[in-house]
C-alpha cells in the first residue's frame, strides 16, 4: 500500500527531476520561449522553501506508478483573507515511471494528501489544471472537486502603435485606489473564479477586488498600473514584467494581469493598449501573455483585434474540505 513521506528531504532532486521530465509547461505557447527554461523555472516555482505550517509537498511510493511528487501549499496570504485556510495543489507528477494518461489514477495518493491537508486546518484546497493532464482532471473529478472556471490564454508581439494619436495616462498613485478599487469591484464578472463559486460571500469576492487594488499600486503585484491622467479614474490596466526570467527564457515577456472599466470611462481600454504598449516597449519587452474567462468573449475579442492569438486553457477545481 502507498504511503506518504515529507518532500522536504529530497526537494532538491526532485527540482532536478522535474526539469527533466514535466511534459508541458505553463508558457510552453509562447513562440521563441525556452521551453526547458520555462520547465525549469516552473519546477523551482513548485519546489521553493516553504515554512512547515505551508508545506504540503509529499512523495507518493507505490508499486505501480513508482515515486510520484505530490505538490501543494497552503497559501498563508489568501488564508488570512478570507479567514479560513486555503491552499493550492500544484499537481501529481511521476518521478520514475512513464504513465499511460489513459490508465493513470491518482485517487489513492490525492485522497492521503486532502487528509493532510485537513490536519493542516485547510477548509478550500484549489487546483489549475492545464487541460492536457487528463489523469488529473478524472481523479480530481471522482474525488469530489467542482469545475468552478476555465481560463483563456492569448498572447502576442509588441508593436509600435499604428497612429501618432496619444491620450493622457499615468502611473497609478495611492490617492487613486478608492476609485479603481470602486470599479473592479462595481464591474463584476460573474464567471470569474471567485464570484463564481458560492461557497465564497460575494461581499469577500469584492473586498477582494479592492485588496488586489491596494497591493497592484503598492508594486507587491505589478509593476505597472496604468490609468487616465484624470482626477478619480475610472480605468486600469495593470502587468508584471517578469524581467528575471527574461534572460532565462530567451524572450522579454511580460503579463497582463487585471483590467477594468467604468461606465463612465467606457472607451478607454481602447486608450490605454497603445499607451501601456509605448511604455512596455521602453521597459524592453518583445512579447505579452494574459488571461480571461473563456466565458468573456468581449475582452477575446478585443485582444483578437488587436492581434493577439490563442495560447492554451487552464481549468480551475477546487473541494471544500
């Protein structure tokens, strides 16, 4: 019978063994990316230090599939949030032995690894599953957890914009953030992670929104937010440069992560893509990436006109325990 045995002591092979062996990778659709780079940092995102409390990375032993890596965290940031503990599974990744898709089960090794996690006080365990790791999605599925969001992938080059047209924007400032949080929590996509899933209150899905805000401007999770050079605006785009790994994965690519528009700013996305484009292009960036619900065809098709193509999409699972 399987059985569970901490990550922590061979954490470093299993870094290496992981580089070598990941079939995929989350940007693997960038055109020109170094996919081993992308694999590798990948396996170092998944296999960082953790304290005790958040790690919930195990080696899975068992006959049939040999050593298999189970790897999740508790997130300490989104537990105190929302109050209750929260923590993210990265995946189920065999070590030794290549796995039929079609016949792997991962129902034993994941059902050890919820009962650690709920001696860990985890009540909401969550997982982004890219839609190729079939094996995953089936035991994750028979294990009770409900599919709460797909997301979409696009991507494209940067180029210099068509027109000389220029339109008045600044960096965000921290007087700004009452009236951008007030629109990212006003203008709700129903099918985004959070308001989607009922087991999350609608007033913490919002607050939310606002925190993200906070933390965008305050630089903790972006580089860049964009808005109108005007008094209280109402619009806003914000990225992460990923400058680090640019070396690495052999383009300069950065990540549109959040936008959003008023009603009464209605327009201004149309605005601001060419301003953040200028200013991406100084910073010394080549190539964007960002996501949407594939439910938000507005934004799909807004990216499509201005280029941009379909990279891959990701499934959002979650159990409350």
């Amino acid at each position: 019978m399987g059985k569970l045995v901490a990550l922590e002591p061979q954490r470093e092979e299993v870094r290496r063994a992981l580089a070598e062996r990941l079939r995929w990778s989350p940007r693997d659709f960038i055109p020109r990316i170094s996919r081993e780079a992308d694999r590798s940092i990948w396996a170092e995102a998944m296999t960082g230090e953790l304290s005790a409390e958040n790690d919930l990375r195990f080696i899975y032993h068992s006959r049939r599939y040999g050593s298999l890596a189970l790897l999740a965290e508790r997130l300490p940031w989104d537990s105190d949030f929302f109050g209750f503990g929260v923590a993210r599974l990265h995946g189920v990744f065999p070590l030794e032995k290549e796995s039929s898709e079609r016949q792997a089960c991962w129902n034993k090794p994941l059902e050890k690894l919820l009962k650690q996690a709920q001696r860990r006080d985890v009540r909401y365990l969550f997982a982004l599953v890219d839609p190729r790791d079939t094996a995953l999605l089936r035991s994750l599925g028979e294990l009770g957890f409900a599919l709460i969001e797909t997301r979409y992938y696009h991507h494209g080059p940067l180029v210099e914009p068509p027109t000389d047209e220029r339109y008045p924007v600044r960096r965000a400032r921290e007087e700004d953030i009452p009236s951008l949080a007030r629109t990212a929590a006003e203008r709700v996509n129903p099918y985004d992670r959070f308001h989607a899933d009922p087991f999350i209150p609608e007033k913490a899905a919002s607050e939310l929104m606002r925190r993200w805000i906070e933390e965008s401007v305050a630089g903790r999770m972006a580089d860049l937010v964009l808005v109108p050079d005007v008094e209280s605006p109402g619009a806003f785009v914000t990225y992460r440069f990923h400058q680090v790994h640019w070396k690495r994965w052999k383009v300069k690519l950065v990540q549109g992560v959040l936008s959003a528009v008023s009603t009464d700013f209605l327009g201004w996305m149309g605005k601001l893509t060419p301003e953040v484009n200028r200013i991406l292009l100084a910073e010394g960036a080549e190539y964007t990436f960002g996501s949407t619900q594939v439910t938000n065809r507005p934004i799909i098709h807004f990216a499509q006109e201005a280029g941009a193509r379909f990279g891959r999409c990701e499934h959002t699972l979650r159990i409350v325990l």
